[in-house]
C-alpha cells in the first residue's frame, strides 16, 4: 500500500499542515489512481473484445477489494471512475490504519483533522518532479502514474495535460493512462462548470 501511486497521490492532496483540500474531485483522483495501480500491477489488462481483470493479481498487490469494487455489475470503468463508492476518505481512513499517514493528536475531529505523512521525503519530491517534469527515462511506472493524474489534477500547482512521454513511458499500461486522464479532465472541466473548481 506504501508504494502505490494512489497513496502518493493523496499525499499530495494534503497542504503543508497536513490537511486534505477537501475536494469532491478526489474521490475520483484516487478512484482513477487506484484504476492505474491495478493496470501497473498486471492486474487490469486490455485485449481486443474488453478489459480484463485478474482478482488473483490485484489481490497480491492489496488490491482485492477495489477489484471487486470494479468489477461489480456491468457498469465499466468509466461508470466507476464517475460513481464508485471509494473515495478520497476511505483511502484517507487506510493510510491511517496501516501507519503511512498518523493522526496529528492536536488536530481537532473531522472534518478538521490533520494527518503527517511518514512518506514526507518522497510526497516533496514527487512534487518538485510535478512541477519540473524532465524525461529521464528511468521513471518507475507508479512515478509515470502520479506525474500524469497530479499535472492534470492540480497537486503540483498549474493544470495542465501531462507531456505524451508520461503515458507513452507507461508501455502496456498506457491505455489506462490515457483513458484515466481523458476522464478525470472531463470530470474536473464538468465540476468547474458548475461550482466545484480544482484550484
């Protein structure tokens, strides 16, 4: 769970006191994250005919309930990136559970409570990369995640689309990729419209 792209990026969502922004856009920021995870991993694949997805695998990588999240009825992927019961404070509520991000004792109750990341080093990092991205080629493709769903997002500062090389880098994943960032630009153009902007 340490290494996900989704948990890098929901640290990213945090401002520098440790507080989440509280955006209704990441409930599916981390929806699409967790989508990419599954694509990475091996366990979300795409043939010719659909999409196809491997409980076994997504379950050795942690992620046997959001598969099955997924792959509920017949809705597809773009239904859950939209509807999708996991959000931003079910991931929030994991983190916390499994130690990555600890519960500040003096912050106050929910909606108010802040958290420390114990992935600080790298959530800077990931930033900074954000805000600078330079092709180096030797990106890991949980980094390729975050650059390409934290450009698009707002976590690194300016919106803007990710460069071609981020999803290209993604190889087999890539269709994930792009279909990921193609909705959520969508979604966050849709709640600009009507009141929920992602500044």
């Amino acid at each position: 769970m340490r290494e996900l792209a989704t948990t890098r990026l929901a640290a990213l969502c945090l401002n520098r006191r440790g507080r989440p922004r509280g955006l209704t856009y990441d409930d599916h920021l981390v929806r699409g994250a967790l989508v990419l995870d599954l694509a990475v991993c091996g366990a979300l694949a795409h043939t010719e005919d659909a999409v196809e997805l491997d409980h076994a695998r997504a379950a050795a990588h942690g992620l046997a309930d959001v598969a099955a999240e997924v792959d509920e009825g017949d809705t597809g992927l773009q239904w859950w990136l939209d509807h999708g019961r996991l959000g931003f404070d079910d991931w929030r509520a994991r983190l916390v559970d499994a130690g990555i991000w600890r519960l500040r004792p003096w912050s106050l109750r929910f909606p108010f409570q802040s958290f420390e990341d114990t992935e600080r080093e790298r959530t800077e990092a990931d930033r900074a990369a954000g805000r600078r991205l330079v092709r180096t080629g030797t990106e890991a493709p949980t980094t390729l995640v975050v650059l390409a769903l934290g450009s698009i997002s707002g976590v690194f500062g300016a919106i803007e689309d990710p460069p071609s090389w981020v999803l290209e880098d993604l190889g087999g994943a890539g269709w994930a990729g792009e279909l990921v960032v193609e909705r959520l630009t969508d979604l966050r153009v849709r709640m600009r419209s009507i009141g929920h902007a992602v500044d």
